[in-house]
C-alpha cells in the first residue's frame, strides 16, 4: 500500500486542511489521514495575467491559502500547526481559467464554453512544513513549502439548452469550479476522464501519496524536490522535518540548484541540515523546549485574553467606537491605566484586538474581527456566555485538578460545596449561576444548531424531541432547517421555567417545552430524537436508563440524532474533547465507534455521520425493525453502508 506507510508517518502529527471543501474532506478523510479542517481565509484574487500557465496559478493559490492558515494559527494561540494543505481546483478551456460561477448566468457561460470539448482541470496543492524557529518567537515559525499539481483531461458531452439549465437548476454548479462536479449530477455531463478521477473532484490523492512519501519515506525515491524557505528571513540554523531528506540531499537526488536558485530560500546549505528524530519534527533544536513552554504559557493567555478581558467588557466597549486610546478603556471599564495597558497589549500579542496608529500619532486599540464577531456580548454568534461560564465555573474547577485526577471526581463539592454538579439538581445554586450555565449552553447551541441541524435529510420526519433541549436554541435551528417539523424541548423544570430569558423575541409555535426528568419521567412521543451534548455526561450504566425508554417509546423507523464531539479512535483527538473530560463527574468522551456501540445495544442502527468543521459533529441513528436482519458493515465520513447479511 502506497498509503498506510505515509499516513502512520503522519500520526501524532498536527496536520491541517485549509480548505472548507467538503469533497477535499472526504477524500482525505477516506484515505484515512487524520487532520483538522481550518478553512483558509485568503482570497482568491490573484492577478491571473502575471502567469505564465494556468496552473502555476492554482499552485500559487493553494499556497497561499496554505500559508495564510499555517500563520494565523500561532498568531491567534492556535497550536502551530505541523503540516497544513492547501489546494485550489480550476479549469481551463480556451486559454481561459474557470473557477466557480459567481452566478446562474456564469455558470450557464462556462458549462456551455466547455459543452463538447476536451478541457483540462488542474489542482495546484501546497504542503507547508511549518517548524517554530528557535522556540524564541513561536508567532514566527519557519515555513517550507513543497507544491505540485495535477492534470487531468475531461471532455463534456454536446449539451443541450435544457440540459445545461436543468443542471444549473439543480444548483450543483454554484460551488463548483467550471461549474460542474464530476462526482454527482455533473458526471452524466461527461464523455470520458484522462488522468486522475479525484484531481477533478478537487484533490489528487495519488499525487499527494507520493509527495508524502518523497518527504517521508525513502531516499532512494527522492527526486527534484521543491522546497522554499518562505521566511525571507536569513537563517544561520536550518532544519529539516524530515529524517531522510538531508541523505536524499548528500545523494544529490535533491534538486539543489532549485532551491538555491529560489529568491526566498536560506543561506544555509542542506548538506548542514540537521538530522533529527521525528519526535522533534516541529523543532531543530533539541536543548529549547518550545511545546513545553506553548503550553505553559497558554492558561495565561486565555485567562488574559479571554476571561479577564470579557469579564471587563473589554471587547464590548470597543465594539461602540472605531478605537479607542488606552486612558478611554481605561475609563470605560473603570481599571487603572498601567492595567489597562498590559491586558490591551497581551491581547494585540495574541492577535485578538488591533493596536493602531493615528495620523496624529496616538495609539488606539480596535476589535479585530474575530473579537467583533465571537467576544462582543451582543453579538449573534458570541461566546460571551460562554466564556463567562469557563471563567467562573470551569477555572475554578482545573484550580483543583490534582484532587480531582487523585479522587476521579470533579471537585464540584470542593469549589462550590454543592454536592450535585447539575446546578438545577441542586437548589442551593443561585439563580445567577444558573442563568450563566444556560447562557454557555445557549451560545454553543447556537453556534452549532444550524450545522447539526443540516446535518442530515430529515424531510422524514415530522415530529422531534430534543432531549435535554436547555434555552430551545437547537430547537429553533431545527425548526428553521426543517420548515415540516415541530420540536419539543425536553428538560428540567427548572430549566424551562427560565427559558423566557433566551428566546422572548422568537414566537415559532413549532417549538414547545415540556418539563420533566429524562432518567424518571414520561418522556414525549417523537418520530426523532436529538440528544445534543447529553451522552457525553452521563456513564453507560446511567444511560442505559434513558436510552432504554427512548428505546421503548420509539417506533422502527424513529431517528435519533447524536450530537457530539467525535474522539478519534485513537481517542488523541481532538483535544477539547479530553481536556473538557477533566472536569466531568462521572461521563466520558466517546468515539463514534462508542457511540454507536452504546447505541447498537438498544437497537438503534448507525446511519450517517457528519462532521461539520463546527463545535460539534453528529451521528443519525435509526431505530431498528427487529424482523429486519439488515445490518451495519462499514463506515465512511458521510456515510454508513448497509448490507442484508443473509
Ligand atoms: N442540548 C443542549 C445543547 O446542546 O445546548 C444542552 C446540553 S447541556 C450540556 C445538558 C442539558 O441537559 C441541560 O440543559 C440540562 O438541564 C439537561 N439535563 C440534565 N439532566 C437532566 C435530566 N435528568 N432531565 C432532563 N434534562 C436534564
């Protein structure tokens, strides 16, 4: 196998894709690579003319979209990433490159340019190797870039007038580059393929296969290798992520002269790179502990950046001027000035505010957009609520992580000498606090409703509970989704007594609140079921009880929708999941394996999986007809196969 060799190098590794493409997702997702998706933010607007082809347009796009996320992420205290993927798909008919149709007219124009003719489509795809310089300045690291790209030949059959607008009708083409996508509707369009399928689907696997093993593998396969040092930067210490390319190098089977020649690359040979072992691939040196200090150093940052600075409104006073000088945040969040100054200034050195220059020479600070967007309190997708949570109730509770890693409890007792951790379990805990849980929960419900609830085709269903269903806010995004579905919000009375907080301007009759106990009470007859951010608080023996009355209640055919952070199944991924787990009584994190073990038991068969590239991800279930021997067999991203077994 060409692939496993390759992808085991990569384990351990943090390897992200920089692109939203869900298509790009799949294929990697399916070659089994683990990664994170941090969609790029560069846009694509390169001046096409000052290329020579068509496709060192696309390799430059795919590079830069590549670098743009391998440095924003040490920029916004992301963990620097080990590898990011870049990639840009055009087409190219008549001298001309298509990309995707701004329009139903645009894309009536391209797919009639291309009607009956061959044409080509090119991937241009950038690997940045990014390596945190010396650990001095891990807002900094180094960047090698290797690019390639793809060719591969397809030719359109003649079509029609009412071929072409029955298939723009469809909306296929809108996202698409040149209009059409080879994988769906796009490819009854098509007469023949010449080269790589998946280059036109958006990512040539093969290409990229062997590219990963030139960097990985085996000298002896190592030709003209195009690495660039994209920090212009002169460097006196070089470095290499890769064990076997300094002997690739020493073979001369490293196109040396390239990147001598190229104007960005070091100074420094690759005879004097370093050889160093994988475990330090982020790093040349051996002797700085740079991870070690990223990570000491990042309780500081979100307790500066984040917590303190929403808890002093920071982000909400800046959210009502063009900038403010240092005296006047001082003055509106009633701090000293030298205080002021030092939190305003951290969080510039993080990136999440904006220090800028006046034309008269003063400073003044801004919301970036990240900070308009998720910090400001009044914001649609703010964390505001959220990040208050973490700071009052969350902190506390990593303060006294040593008891609770020694006792495998919480330490809820401890830090708030309440027994019970629900805070509505317990009427001792303040309305405050309660009303600032609901706040946290509703602003990740939020966050994530729309994409859980798009998740899935649920024309099926008309009628759905959502379990533990808190302010209603993922009800509401169901109902938005799903204009034929009513949904109850099931939870506890506490819970829905308070709901009026949350949702007064929203009058939608297709949302209803019932209030009840899910481990002791009746719960609401549904055809679906969502289980949002419930599972993963409770053990297996004390789900076993809700699920076997969900169970009981639901007819074959009745959905159930898992709404969840996904471990991988080497559960090393993602770490929220595992540094939330902390702070948990008595749930756990689960896989999807897990998941649709636990599931399975109560006769609800795995259907579909969806990872959204939000907070949460989401499994569909269904319950399953007992008379029915149909059974799962495999799983894919998007997809779970069934098969009859006899
Ligand atoms: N599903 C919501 C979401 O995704 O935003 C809220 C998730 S929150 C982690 C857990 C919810 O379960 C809370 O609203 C809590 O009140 C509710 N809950 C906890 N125990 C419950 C019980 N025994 N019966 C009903 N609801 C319960």
């Amino acid at each position: 196998m060409l692939l496993n060799p390759v992808i085991s190098k990569l384990s351990g590794k943090l390897v992200v894709l920089a692109s939203a493409s869900s298509r790009r997702l799949e294929i990697l997702t399916n070659a089994g690579l683990r990664f994170e998706v941090v969609p790029s933010w560069f846009k694509e607007t390169l001046d096409k003319s000052l290329f020579k082809t068509p496709y060192e347009y696309a390799v430059e796009t795919a590079k830069q979209k590549a670098l743009e996320v391998a440095q924003r992420m040490p920029c916004k205290h992301l963990k620097t990433p080990d590898i990011v993927i870049g990639a840009d798909t055009i087409v190219t008919v008549d001298g001309l490159i298509l990309e995707k149709p701004t329009d139903k007219q645009d894309a009536y124009n391209m797919l009639s340019r291309l009607s009956g003719k061959e044409h080509s489509v090119f991937t241009g795809v950038a690997i940045v190797l990014c390596h945190d310089k010396n650990g001095s300045d891990t807002k900094n690291p180094d960047y090698k870039v290797i690019d390639f790209y793809e060719e591969t030949k397809v030719k359109f059959a003649e079509l029609s007038e009412e071929m072409l607008w029955e298939y723009i009708n469809s909306g296929e083409p809108m996202d698409k580059a040149g209009g059409y996508g080879i994988q769906a509707l796009g490819g009854m369009l098509v007469e023949y393929v010449r080269g790589d399928f998946l280059n036109v689907v958006g990512f040539p696997l093969n290409h990229f296969c062997k590219q990963l093993g030139l960097i990985f593998n085996s000298p002896s396969e190592c030709p003209a290798h195009k690495i660039k040092w994209e920090d212009s930067r002169e460097s006196d210490e070089s470095w290499t992520l890769v064990n076997n390319l300094s002997k690739c190098a020493a073979n001369g089977e490293v196109d040396l002269q390239e990147i001598s020649n190229s104007k960005d690359v070091s100074q420094t040979s690759m005879q004097e790179q370093k050889m160093i072992g994988p475990d330090c691939a982020k790093c040349g040196r051996q002797d700085v502990p740079h991870s070690i200090m990223d990570l000491l150093d990042g309780f500081k940052a979100s307790k500066v950046t984040l917590f303190t600075a929403t808890k002093l409104k920071v982000f909400d006073v800046l959210s009502c001027s063009e900038g403010l000088t240092l005296e006047e945040v001082a003055g509106q969040i009633n701090a000293s000035v030298l205080g002021t100054e030092r939190i305003l200034d951290a969080a510039v050195s993080i990136g999440i505010l904006e220090r800028v220059k006046q034309q008269d020479d003063t400073n003044v600070y801004r919301n970036t957009e990240q900070a308009s967007r998720f910090l400001v309190s009044d914001s649609p997708q703010s964390l505001h609520g959220y990040i208050l949570h973490c700071n009052d109730t969350v902190w506390p509770l990593f303060s006294h992580l040593e008891s609770a890693v020694r006792e495998g409890t919480s330490q809820h007792e401890r830090n708030f000498g309440k027994k019970n951790e629900d805070v509505f379990q317990d009427e001792y805990y303040s309305k405050e606090v309660k009303i600032r849980f609901m706040n946290a929960m509703h602003n990740i419900a939020t966050m994530t409703g729309k994409d859980v609830a798009t998740a899935f085709d649920l024309s099926p269903y008309k009628t759905a509970c959502d379990i533990g269903g808190c302010t209603g806010a993922m009800a509401y995004e169901f109902t938005k989704a799903h204009p034929g579905l009513s949904v109850i919000v099931f939870d506890l009375p506490q819970v829905i007594e308070m709901r009026c907080h949350f949702q007064p301007k929203q009058d939608n009759d297709r949302v209803l609140f019932v209030a009840g106990d899910f481990f002791k009470d009746d719960l609401p007859k549904a055809d679906l079921y969502i289980l949002a951010r419930i599972l993963h608080d409770w053990s297996d023996e004390k789900l076993h009880i809700l699920l076997s009355k969900l169970s009981k209640i639901s007819m074959p055919g009745c959905g159930l929708l898992v709404s969840e952070i996904f471990l991988d199944e080497e559960k090393k991924r993602p770490s929220r999941a595992l540094l939330q787990a902390l702070s948990m009584t008595e749930g756990k994190q689960r896989s999807t394996t897990e998941y649709s073990d636990l599931l399975k038991k109560h006769g609800f068969t795995p259907k579909l999986i969806k990872y959204t590239d939000n907070l949460l991800d989401a499994m569909l279930f269904v319950k399953e007809d007992q008379n029915d021997k149909r059974t799962v067999l495999a799983c894919s991203s998007e997809s779970i196969e069934t098969a009859a077994l006899d």
